[in-house]
C-alpha cells in the first residue's frame, strides 16, 4: 500500500481534508477493483473512448529504457541448445528454433500500450507491429494468439471486443488466425499478440550477418512516435493522424516478400528503439561500421515540424541517449535530425542490408508491390565495432 500525504494551510479546514481523502480513497478502490469487480455500462449505446488518454505511454515508446534492459539480460543465462537458431545473444527480432532439416518455428511476442484513441485500430495496428517481427525474419506467419491487459472498471467490454475485432481483422489480412489469448485486469489497456511463423532453418534472415559494401534500404517514413505525442497532446489534426494510423497499420508482408524473392544479407524491423537503436544492433552483431545519410531518411514531414516545437517523446530522448557514444555525427546534423532518426517507432518499416549489386532489383520489386516510400539511407562501410557515421 502506497502513501499519500497532503500539504495544507492555514485556510484548510477539516471538511476539506477529509474531502479530499474521500476522494483519494474512491479512485484507488476505482483504479484497484476487487477481483471480479468488472464495469459494465448500464447503456449499451456505443460511446467514443479515447484510449490514450488511460496510459502512461504509448505504442512501442513504452518499452522498457534499452539501457536497463541490456542490464537484465546480461544477468541471464545463453541457452546452449543446437537447434537454437537464433537467441537472445543479438537482440534479433523473434527466436528461431529448428524443428528438422526442413523447417523452423519463429515465434515472437509484442504488446503494448494504445498508441491512437480508437479501439479498432488500436489492436489492428498491435498485431501490424506484432507480425512485423515474423517478416523481418524471412518467415510466414501461420498463427496468433492474444495477449492482453484491460481495466475493466474504467471501460466498457465493448471496447476489448473492438480491440480483439481490429487484430483479427489485420491478422486475417495477413492470412492466419488468432486462436485464443491471456487477458488480465490492468490500470491501463495493453494489448499485442504471440505470432509463430515457420521458414526454412537456411533460409533465416537475421539482423547480425550485414556485409560491408551493403547498402542500407528503409521501407517506411520515420516520426510515428512524434506525432503519437502530439495526438496524445491534442495537437495533431485530422490529416496527421490519419496519416500515422495508415502507416502504423500497414503490414511489412508485401515488403519481406520483395526482400526474399531478391536475397539480402539482414534486416530488422524499425519499432520501440528508433531507426539509430536498431541499425546500432544490427551494427554491433554484424561485427561493423555504417554510414547514413540524415538527409535521405524519409521523414513524415510533420513529424519534423512538431520536433521543432519540442514534441519529443521521453522514450525518443531515451533512445538517443543509449546510442548516442556509438555515434560519429557529422557538421550540418541538427539536434532536430537526431530526435528524428531516434524517435520511437510503432509498427515501422524494414530496415534492410543488401549486396549492391542486388539493391535495383530490391528497390524495383519494392515499387512493382507497392512500397513507393522505400528508400536508401546509407551503407556498411566496413568491419568493425558497430558505429555509425551520420552525413548530412
């Protein structure tokens, strides 16, 4: 049990001490529901929840600091098993694991808190995010299942069912099923799935085997978590957020296609640890230096406009400063460019390293499916500890 202690004057009377307590009393036991105590509206009218108004954080930007993560799993054990493909040792974006000659089990578990107001697109764009690992592997999804937290005494059930129906549906766009979950009562919304996906065991895309002489290709803008601040804030219009929840719901399938048909030496997938968190992963496992070029980086041009005006996630501050001693910045690269490339993503783009001699036939079948926004940032320079060199 907490502590709350009250300041008070010369004017306060008891009457309104022991309001206030009352108060305080009655949104702890709101917030703190007994177990079974759930709400149900006594209205079955449908009403407008904005879901980011009862979290903390939002989307990807709430994970935890990648600083004290790495200090957790430091303290834990490397399994040694053989048919562990790919473990914890990279920080790669889902486990593989060898079932025999011919196949694999990629499985990957993502969930977070709401990053727009609506339930609906909520959990579509949670289960974008949650695929997105599976296809930055090279595999195909084959099926879901739910995870959830839900504060059952703060909102109707109708919006889980809103939030379960928007995974679903993305979910069956990409061709699986979501088969059962967990959920449990939170104080906030969180929401996400498990994903399995299966590829053959040589046929792995990782985020550690980056060549030098490759050359960097990004599928989507960055600046997602930006503009989720500002929603949060109420200073994005219509346009932006419709914008931002487009691309958030948008899947990379069609992108990890053009990117197996072609052949590439790695890829992640741009979420919680921004555009600089990730390629410095990808860096430091594939044992090298890389050069970007800011300028080239597609930016959501408003989200470039609200950095200025200093709507910078704490999570994006975060970011920047956990890579920024990996960092070799060149003169002409603003404070603003920096937020940018560090900012959190939510569902992102594939960040893609390919042999040079590939990267036309990337970029053309990237466009042939509709991946118009695709672009080269940059390149692997050459073998070494993982920095990254920022041109202008």
């Amino acid at each position: 049990m907490g502590t709350v202690r009250f300041s008070v004057g010369r004017g306060t009377t008891s009457k309104k001490i022991e309001k206030a307590i009352d108060t305080v009393s009655s949104t702890v036991k709101r917030l703190q529901p007994a177990a079974g105590d759930v709400h149900i509206p006594e209205s079955e009218e449908k009403e407008t929840y904005k879901l980011t108004r009862y979290t903390h954080g939002m989307g990807c930007a709430c994970k935890l600091r990648p600083q004290a993560l790495e200090q957790v799993l430091r303290t834990l054990p490397v399994p040694t098993d053989k048919n562990i493909l790919v473990g914890i040792e990279t920080a790669d974006d889902a486990a593989v694991y060898r079932l025999n000659d011919d196949m694999a089990i990629v499985q990957t578990v993502d969930f977070f808190t709401p990053i727009v107001d609506e339930a609906y697109w909520f959990g579509a764009i949670s289960a974008a995010n949650s695929l997105s690992d599976i296809y930055a592997m090279g595999a195909r999804p084959i099926l879901g299942v739910n995870i959830a937290g839900f504060p059952s005494n703060r909102l109707p059930l109708s919006v889980l069912e809103e939030i379960l129906k928007g995974a679903q549906e993305k979910a069956a766009e990409a061709g699986i099923s979501v088969i059962g979950g967990h959920t449990v009562e939170d104080t906030e919304p969180k929401y996400g799935l498990a994903v399995t996906g299966i590829v053959h065991p040589d046929e792995v895309v990782r985020n550690s085997t980056a060549k030098p002489g490759d050359v960097l290709v990004l599928t989507k803008p960055i600046g997602l978590g930006i503009i989720s601040t500002a929603v949060k804030r109420g200073l994005a219009d219509d346009k932006t957020r419709k914008i931002a929840r487009n691309l958030m719901a948008s899947l990379n399938r069609k992108a990890a296609e053009a990117m197996t048909e072609v052949g590439v030496n790695a890829c992640t997938d741009i979420t919680g640890f921004g555009l600089l968190g990730h390629l410095r992963e990808m860096a430091a496992g594939s044992k090298v230096d890389v050069s970007i070029s800011a300028s080239a980086v597609p930016i959501i041009e408003v989200a470039r406009q609200l950095a200025g005006a200093d709507v910078i996630p704490g999570g994006t501050k975060n970011n920047l400063g956990h890579v920024k001693p990996h960092l070799d910045v060149t003169d002409g690269v603003s404070q603003i460019d920096l937020y940018l490339l560090a900012d959190a993503q939510t569902s992102g783009g594939l960040l893609i390293s390919i042999p040079e001699s590939l990267v036309d036939e990337l970029m053309a079948q990237l466009n042939k499916k509709g991946i118009e926004q695709a672009t080269i940032i940059g390149s692997i320079t050459d073998e070494g500890s993982g920095r990254i060199t920022i041109n202008t």
